[in-house]
C-alpha cells in the first residue's frame, strides 16, 4: 500500500505541475488578457458643468460670488447673499468676504451711495451722521414744474420754468385781426410766449385796419415803410450776447429789426433752445439759499458738517451736533463720522 500511495502521488504532482486535472475551462496564465486597473472608463467628470473661470472670491453689489473646484475638480460658482445674515460683502481686503454690518438695523438701509431716478421720484442712497447708507426718496413732481433727470450731473429733480406763465397781455392762437382802426397781433415774443399786440393804423396817414381779404392788415394807398430802415427779408433770429435779435413785420408789414435784452426778465439770458436762438428762464435751484463750495463732511470741533447736494442738486451745508447723542465727531477714519466718545 505504500508503494501505490507513492506512485499515485507522483503521478498526481506529475500532473499538477502540467496544467491538467484541474478542470476542462482553466484559462491558461498565458492566455489572460491586460489588467483593467487604472483604465478611465468615467469620461470627463466635468462634463455638463457650467464652470466658472478661476478659482477665487468677488462681490457682486451684496452678493458673494466664490469659484471653487468640487471633488472632481470642476470649477464650480456659488453666491451668497451676505444681507439674510446681517451682513455686508466686503472686497476692500485681499480676500471679498461677508462681514458683519453693524449698519444693517438703520431704516431705509441701502448699500450703494449713488442717485437715481425711479420714475419721476428722486432716490438717493447717501451717509448718515454715524457713516451708514441710507436711502431717500423725493417725488419731484411735488414743486410745480419739477421731474427726475438722470442727464444732469448730480442726477437731480430739474425745475421747467414756464416765462409764459402769469404773462401779461398772454393771448391764445397766433394770428391777426381788425379791431375797429385797431390791428391786433397774437405773436411769440421773444421767449416764444403768445402775446398781443395793438397797433393804430391811423397813426399813418390814409391807412385803414382791412379784414375784408386775409391777412387782417393797416393797409395804406401808398408805400408805409418809406423811410423806414428794413431788414431783408429771411434774416435768421439770432443771439448777440443776451440780446435777441429778430427781423419781424410791424402792424404795417414792414421788417423791423428788434433787439430783446433776455435779462431785463428775471434769470433770463439769450441761447439756443433744440437749434432755435430764444430767450430762456434758468431756475434758481437753491431757492435763494448759499451753496457750500466743496461736497464731502468735516468736523469743526465735535460739529460733524456735510456738504451734499440736495433733491435739486444744490450744495447744502447740514451741520450736526454729535454731542447731542453723546458722541464725538471722528475725522480720523477714512468715513469722517459722529462716533461714541473713547
């Protein structure tokens, strides 16, 4: 029994060694194919991505905006609104955060100082006393004659004045008539305003008010302008310092050359209005108060003093006594401000 068990076992390693007894559907080392380890099979794991550009931190007005890489490395956004906590997005440093706005309590807090127009509504978002923004809004529309214009520099409410209002002599439709011997004239003066004017045609003699064939006009047998300096005829209205100068007929439909001094009204001066040359109303847009000579703020003594422009665009002073609260006025900081006293 020895000797069999012997020769069964090397028969049995004889075997082993070649490769067979162990099965029909071994597949030979030889015959394996290459290991898959380390294959990318994923694809691009960025794929559908809408990837921000670098990695880095800014703020958009009070949003945070981040541009990091996820774990698959794709640069990914995210914004933050700072405002839901409270706080304020701050890129002053190397590095745009959220921080803390000790301003965020202040009614009518705002976070851009700028001037806008919103409609006919003047809004502006400026400092308070302690350095907060703070927003204000001003319906222009409730000084007469008043609208928001965003084309002025600051962006204001403007006053239109009218020089035709409370005219005297103001008539209704341009044109001419006969009044007994009485020519009446309904013309734009010189600020374009519809006014009337009388003339007397028997001032010359032999000449009559006819209305029998238009135009209503003195008409006289022979020449009314003789020796009477004319213009020509299509001379363009123009300004010569404050004066306005026309060539206009007279009641007797000669051409007078008229000079208008613009100032002899109140504000008024000589200059185009949409290519016309007229005579213009500006509007005192202080009211009659001084302007202050530069914007910004200072402290004389603990008396924080700000110069801004107001709804209209003047420069007021607005004087504040910071020790009326208890505090101090600070021009040491870079936002000259009432604080509370060390």
């Amino acid at each position: 029994m020895r000797a069999t068990t012997f020769v069964w076992g090397v028969i049995i390693a004889t075997a082993m060694a070649a490769g067979v007894g162990c099965g029909d559907d071994s597949t030979p080392i030889s015959d394996a194919g290459p290991s898959d380890t380390g294959r990318d099979d994923a694809g691009d794991p960025c794929e559908g991505i809408v990837q921000c550009a670098a990695v880095g931190a800014s703020c958009a007005g009070n949003t945070l905006v981040t541009c990091t890489a996820n774990t698959n490395g794709c640069l990914v956004e995210t914004q933050t609104n700072c405002e839901t906590s409270g706080s304020l997005c701050d890129d002053s440093g190397s590095t745009p955060m959220c921080i803390f706005d000790a301003c965020a309590g202040v009614a009518d807090h705002c976070t851009t100082a700028g001037r806008t127009c919103d409609g006919e509504t003047l809004v502006v978002c400026t400092m308070d006393v302690g350095g907060c923004l703070f927003e204000t809004r001003t319906p222009c529309g409730a000084t007469a004659g008043a609208s928001c214009d965003e084309t002025v520099d600051p962006v204001a409410c403007v006053i239109t004045p009218d020089p035709c209002d409370g005219l005297a002599g103001a008539c209704d439709t341009a044109g001419t008539r006969c009044d007994g011997m009485t020519l009446v004239t309904c013309a734009p003066n010189a600020f374009g305003c519809l006014v009337e004017t009388r003339t007397d045609c028997t001032t010359r003699t032999g000449t009559v008010c006819l209305d029998t064939a238009p135009p209503p006009r003195c008409l006289v047998a022979s020449d009314p302008c003789v020796g009477i300096t004319e213009c020509v005829a299509g001379t363009p209205t123009a300004c010569v310092g404050d004066d306005l100068v026309r060539c206009v007929p007279d009641g007797f439909s000669c051409r007078i050359e008229t000079s208008t001094d613009c100032t002899a009204t109140d504000r008024g001066s000589c200059g185009d209005v949409d290519g016309t040359p007229i005579c213009a109303v500006a509007v005192d847009r202080c009211m009659g108060a001084t302007e202050c000579p530069t914007e910004g703020r200072s402290c004389v003594g603990d008396t924080l003093h700000v110069c801004a422009p107001n709804a209209f665009g003047c420069l007021l002073d607005t004087a504040t006594d910071c020790t009326a609260t208890g505090q101090v006025c600070d021009d040491s900081a870079d936002t000259i401000r009432c604080v509370d006293a060390p």
